[in-house]
C-alpha cells in the first residue's frame, strides 16, 4: 500500500500548477492503480519514478515511485487514500475474495469455466 509522507516534495510546473506529493510506492504497477483510482475520481495525477534500477531491491527514497497531485486537489486526494485504506483494512480476507476499487468482485468458479471452453473446443 502506498504510504503516506510527512516530508513532501513539490515541484512548481511552468504553467503555475504546485505538484505537491502525497504518497510513495515501491513498485510502479502501484503507482498506476493510484493514479487510475485519483484520476477516477477527477483528479490528475502524476508519477514520479526515482528508482534505482542497477540493484535488486529498492534504497529508502531512491526506490520512491511518487504520485503527485495538484495543491487545490490535495486534501480531497488525501482523504479519498485514507478512506480506500481503511476500507481495504477493514476487509474480511478469507483469502479467495478478489477486491476491487468498487468492492468484492463475485467470481465463479474455475470449473463452469473449464467446462464451457471444451464445449467450444469441441
């Protein structure tokens, strides 16, 4: 999950728009699914890749993949991460639930599946 920071960054874009960060994650792919889920809620994002990739594991900050909003966008963006958060804490893991950002998703079993595709093999 990403975390949230207390030393923030922010970066002052030519236009006048104050990036200001609110959260760092380990892996690009979770920086992605934070974006997609800001943007969704009409708010831009940005990432900022600072990982150093000579080595197989991550340095504190030098392996920071940084998801930055814009200044007027920042409090609703932080409170909409803290909500998902708790609400991904707060989730029942009976470890076969597939959770997306729109709750649990019901998912049938593999073997109605199985039986269609060799009906259509066939």
């Amino acid at each position: 999950m990403a975390e949230e920071r207390e030393n923030v960054n922010t970066i002052r874009a030519d236009d006048g728009t104050t990036w200001v960060e609110i959260a760092s994650c380990g892996t690009a792919d979770e920086a992605n699914l934070l974006r997609g889920f800001l943007e969704a809620e009409d708010i831009p994002a940005q990432i900022e890749n600072v990982s150093f990739s000579m080595e197989p594991i991550n340095f504190g900050t030098m392996g920071d993949i940084r998801i930055y909003v814009s200044e007027e966008d920042q409090p609703r963006a932080q409170q909409l991460l803290k909500q998902r958060g708790e609400e991904f804490d707060n989730l029942e893991d009976d470890g076969e639930t597939v959770v997306t950002d729109d709750g649990t998703a019901n998912i049938e079993d593999d073997s109605d599946i199985d039986a269609e595709n060799k009906t259509e093999a066939s």
